[in-house]
C-alpha cells in the first residue's frame, strides 16, 4: 500500500539513460564532427514507456494543467464578465463552487488511477525506490543511480545548500546595491510616503503582474510547456554526449537552482581546467542556450536556470536572481572544486544582471564576459511601453525590477569582455539599423569612465562614439587610423603606470598627457574593451568567437 501511494504522489518520468558507454559517446561526438560518417542510435537511452492507464491519465491531467494555467491568467477579465452578467450572486458562487470542486474529485480520482497503472510498471517502481532511496540515504552511490532517470525535478533531492559553504562569512548577506536614501525630516517623511503610497502600490502591482512575466517570459507555465519537448531533448544531449551532471541547489531563500555540470579537467581540452559559469536570457535555459559556445570551444561548463524557469522555483525577481547566482559560485567554489581565478563567467542578455552581481560579489574571478547586454534597464522598458506611462515604469522598475548592470559591472576590478551584435534588435531603444541606440555602448562607455576618468574626458567620450558608429571592420579600422593610434605606445604608457601607480580602479593615466595621447588611449581601450559580432540578438555566438577578455 506504501509503494502504491508513492506511485500516486510520486513525479513524472520522462527518460531512462543506461549503459552509458564512454567510447560510445566519444564516437558520437566523432560522427557529430564528421556528417559523411553514418548515425549511430544512443543504446544507452531510451523514453520511458508508461502503461496505457498511466499515459491516458497523464495526457488528462496535463491538459487539465494547461487549463488551470489559461484560468489563471484570464480570472480578472472572467471575474469582470462574471459580474457584469450577474453571475456573483451567493447562490450561483455556491453553484460554481461544487462544480469546481467536483472537477476536483475527478481529477483526484484520474491521479489515482495514473498511480495504478505506475503501480503495475515495473520500470516505474524500480525508479520509485531508487528515488525514495536517494532520499532517505543521500549517498554518492544513490544519487548515481538515480542520474540515469529524467524525471519531474520537483522531486530531485538537494546536492548542495547555500549554507553549505562555512568558509564564506558573508554567506547569509547576499546583498544588491541600492539607492541612496534621501535624509528628510520625521514629518515631512511621513507625508511623502502617504503621499506616494498609491504610486507604490500601482508600482507593486505592475511589477509582481504582467511586469516581470514581460521581463522574463521563460519564467511563463505555457512557454515553458510549449517548450517541454525541446528542454528535454537539449538535457538529454549534454547528459549522454557531454556527460553533464544535473544538481539541485538550494538558495538562501528557499528557491531551489535547476543546474548542469559538464567537467572537462580528466580530458584533453586545453581549456578543461578553467569553468565558466554561465548565466542566460530572459527566455533562456541552459538546455538550450547560451552555455553551448563554451562548451564547444573546450570549457568546463556550469550551466543553471533562472527561478521559475524549468526545474528551477520561485520568481525570477532581482533579489531572487542574486540568491540563485550566490548558492550557484559557492558550488562552483565549494562543492566542484574550482578556484575562483579558474571561473569565467559568462552572460547573454538579461543574464548580464546576476552576471555582474557576481563579478563584484567575487572579484577574484579570472574574468567577465557580456553577450549583448545592456546598462540599465529603463531606457529598454521605456521602449516597449506607452510613454503616457513614463513616470509609472520608470518607478515600477526602480523599486522592484532594478536591473543596474552599469553600476554593479563598475564595482569589479577584473577583466571585461563587451560582445555587441550589431544587428541586435532588443536593446536598442530605436530599430536595429542604429547601432548608436545599443545599450551595449552605454555599457562600455560606463566602464571606461569609471576606470580611466583622465582619458575618457569630453574628447574621449567624442572619439569612442565615432568608433562605435561603425559596424564594419573597414570602418573600424578607418577611425582607428584616422587618429593614428599607435597599440605598442598605448600598451607601453598602461604597464608604466601599473607598474608604478597601478591598484584598484579609477586610474589617473591620462592626467598629464596631450590631447592626442588621450585620444589614441582611449580608442586603444575601447577596441579592447569591445567586440562586435554581426549578428541579431539570438544568434549563438560561435566557439571561434569565444575569446578571454584583455588584460595586462
């Protein structure tokens, strides 16, 4: 009767790894590299193969799922409709409210009979107790077995918590940078906050509504059903041909971290000993996303999703994305092994926010590399909503969605590679042609100001504007040599410096030196600072274009 009630309550299988052969997967790779050769088919894979009891109330308590999801979504404007017909009356809620609860009944019943027919698969019940096991030991062994199941990671047990790592004393404070507060007076403070109040409940409605869900649309039931098949098959692929290892992380705020580990330190890959981390869009998963370019280009790779996003829980808010990114380094750290100036991280997008909170929450990692990414996101919402409602988004993101890239990326000292598509289509504020309105420039701009001041003064700020006006090589190098830089003087006039005056950023170089020199220093730092890929927005980057940011 126990094992039935765990195939009731227990979570969907969805595939069964066996015989996982490593010359097997070697071969693959081999045929993957190599079209003329045939394809071999995985025999160490397989779907799992529900009983027919079991597929049929699977289907009926899925689509059951999308349809509570649809209601969900649609209950303000039903509970309008509702009413404006009269329907709201306690004699009709009573009504509406034994046929909801007799569709709940049906649909316990329908679980049941689903539990049956895992009950009756002894496929289904050797996974169960492998399960339970993994559960009630917890040791390398179990998880081991359990590895070669695919399954509801809902049920997955936690190979690492955020409190794990004793060494870190600031654990517990995974903090954001935040506004300054302005210093009032006891009772004009008061009256500003009554008198803001309804702003800021309008603000905390759009942002915990329809706003994040626009801000991130991965972290939406229906996209991510729509993409079920596609997640499935992408995890399938780094388990069986790159060996990955899936992990449940448990954030310091509950949320548990859906993440993969591909690790290349036994291999031949000269870059196996290095991981990067990586950190994907709005509507990216590692499945599918951004952490294939390292991994190609022979990386260690440690890919996580978003909370709300596939396996991983909660809401993808920004004090909810530091958490995340916090349990995931002290993983890398901790748990895997890897030295913090081994660990390059590397973001696309929106990922370019826990990407930078990162770099300045562990400055001694090796280096940061952002993939169209942006500096702030107001300018990028204020696009995309009407301008009547200026003031509101401009609020509503300051106080609830405050994705500063710009700042955080100044409080790190490392090495900082921009990738700029110059095609890109979502963080420009005008149309894709004018590559002046990528907020990549504002980043990088940003950057430069805060590290070399003295050089990029009004005259430098001028000249890199006209460099990144170009969106060809020729036209690059045509602003290059118009101002006749000379990379060996430039190189030279920085390791003076460092080696002299050199520390902690902002530097004073520049300060005594002709306008000429500053302009050729500044051109020499942005053509270093920036790379351009002629590209959209989603195009994956190629391995070939994976490069190590500069550094002295």
């Amino acid at each position: 009767m126990a094992k039935l009630l765990s195939c009731i309550l227990g979570p969907r299988l969805y595939r069964v790894y066996r015989d996982r052969d490593p010359p097997r997967i070697r071969r693959l790779r081999d045929v993957a590299d190599d079209p003329s050769q045939p394809l071999l088919e995985p025999s160490w894979e397989s779907y799992y193969q529900p009983r027919t009891l079991e597929k049929h109330a699977d289907s009926i308590l899925a689509l059951a799922s999308v349809l509570w999801s649809i209601s969900y979504y649609s209950s303000p404007f039903a509970v309008f409709y509702l009413y404006r017909k009269g329907y709201l009356t306690m004699s009709k809620v009573v009504a509406i409210s034994h046929y909801v609860g007799t569709m709940m009944l049906l649909l316990a019943g329908i679980a049941c009979l689903r539990g049956i027919g895992r009950w009756t698969n002894p496929q289904y019940i050797q996974f169960i107790t492998i399960l339970e096991d993994a559960h009630r030991y917890g040791t390398p062994e179990h998880k081991k077995k359990l590895a070669s199941y695919n399954f509801d990671f809902r049920s997955w047990p936690v190979d690492f918590r955020w409190d794990a790592a004793t060494s870190r004393s600031d654990s517990r404070n995974v903090s954001l940078l935040r506004p300054e507060p302005k210093h009032r007076s006891a009772i004009n403070g008061l009256l500003h906050t009554i008198k803001k109040l309804p702003c800021q409940i309008a603000s905390f409605l759009v942002a915990h509504t329809f706003g994040r869900r626009m801000l991130y649309p991965g972290s939406v039931y229906l996209l991510q059903k729509a993409l079920m098949p596609m997640l499935l098959q992408g995890q399938a692929r780094l388990v069986e041909e790159c060996n990955g290892k899936r992990a449940k992380l448990q954030a310091c705020d509950g949320n548990e971290i859906d993440t993969m580990f591909m690790d290349r330190r036994g291999t031949s890959e000269p870059h196996g000993q290095k991981l990067v981390v990586c950190c994907e869009g709005n509507a990216g998963f590692y499945e599918v996303g951004c952490l294939t370019t390292p991994l190609d280009a022979g990386y260690s790779v440690l890919g996580w999703n978003h909370p709300g996003f596939a396996g991983s829980t909660g809401v993808p808010l920004p004090q909810n994305e530091a958490n995340a990114m916090d349990v995931v380094m002290q993983y890398a750290i901790h748990h895997l092994g890897f030295l913090p100036e081994n660990i390059i991280i590397y973001a696309w997008s929106i990922g370019g926010f826990t990407a930078t909170w990162a770099a300045m929450s562990y400055p001694d990692i090796r280096a940061l590399i952002l993939d169209a990414s942006f500096d702030d996101l107001v300018p990028l919402a204020l696009k995309v909503m009407p301008e009547s409602w200026r003031g509101l988004v401009t609020r509503t993101v300051r106080q609830h969605l405050n994705l500063n890239n710009g700042e955080q990326l100044c409080r790190y000292q490392g090495p900082v590679l921009l990738v700029r598509r110059t095609k890109d289509e979502i963080i420009t504020t005008t149309v894709p042609e004018d590559i002046m309105s990528n907020r990549g420039n504002d980043l990088l701009l940003k950057l430069l100001q805060h590290r070399y001041p003295k050089v990029m003064g009004e005259e430098g700020v001028r000249v890199v504007r006209q460099w990144l006006e170009a969106s060809t090589p020729m036209e690059e190098a045509s602003v290059y040599s118009r101002y006749e830089v000379e990379d060996d003087w430039c190189l030279s006039v920085l390791k003076s410096y460092k080696a002299e005056d050199g520390g902690q950023f902002p530097w004073s170089v520049g300060e005594d030196m002709t306008s000429e020199g500053r302009r050729q220093l500044a051109l020499f730092l942005a053509r270093k600072h920036l790379q351009n890929f002629e590209a959209t927005h989603c195009t994956p980057l190629p391995p070939q274009d994976f490069h190590l940011p500069w550094s002295l």
